[in-house]
C-alpha cells in the first residue's frame, strides 16, 4: 500500500509528520486528512482557542504534493451534513 504524509499547515507554522502512514489509495489519506481536521479543530474548540489550522497537504512517499485538504471546506460540508440531518433552523 502506499505511503502519504500530512504537512498540517497552521497559520504560523508548518507541522510536518516525519514517517507517515499506509493507505489504500489517495482517497483514503484524504478522508483521513478530513476526520484529523475535525479532531484538531474541535480540540481547539474545546480548549478555547483560536482556530488556526488552515488545512492538511497530503504528500506521496516520494514527495509529490498528492492533495490539500483545506479546513474551511471540511467544516463546509460537515455542516452540510448536519443541516442535513437536523434541518436548518432558517
């Protein structure tokens, strides 16, 4: 299976992630890119900061940027999601 790593790009820094993980294919590194989005932003949340994490770059083994995942548009569709679920309350 092949290799990705997350660049998690903040809006002061660079959070590199040195060994990477296996996925099945770039679709699944990008859900995976999505879901740490979710996590790092509702902590943030949570602990009562700003919310600086500004998206995910999803690099190959071999270095190539395969794919950015930007934070403003995996809260777009979760809150997509949610309306969804629960209505709009407009």
């Amino acid at each position: 299976m092949p290799r990705y790593k997350f660049q998690m790009r903040f809006t002061d820094r660079i959070v590199e992630d040195d060994d990477g993980a296996e996925f099945s294919d770039l679709h699944a590194a990008s859900s995976d890119a999505a879901n740490v989005i979710l996590e790092v932003v509702a902590e943030q949340l949570r602990s009562e900061r700003n919310v600086d994490l500004v998206g995910i770059t999803v690099i190959t083994e071999i270095g190539t940027v395969a794919a950015h995942i930007e934070t403003a548009d995996v809260l777009a569709g979760a809150i997509h999601l949610l309306v969804a679920r629960i209505g709009s309350p407009y």
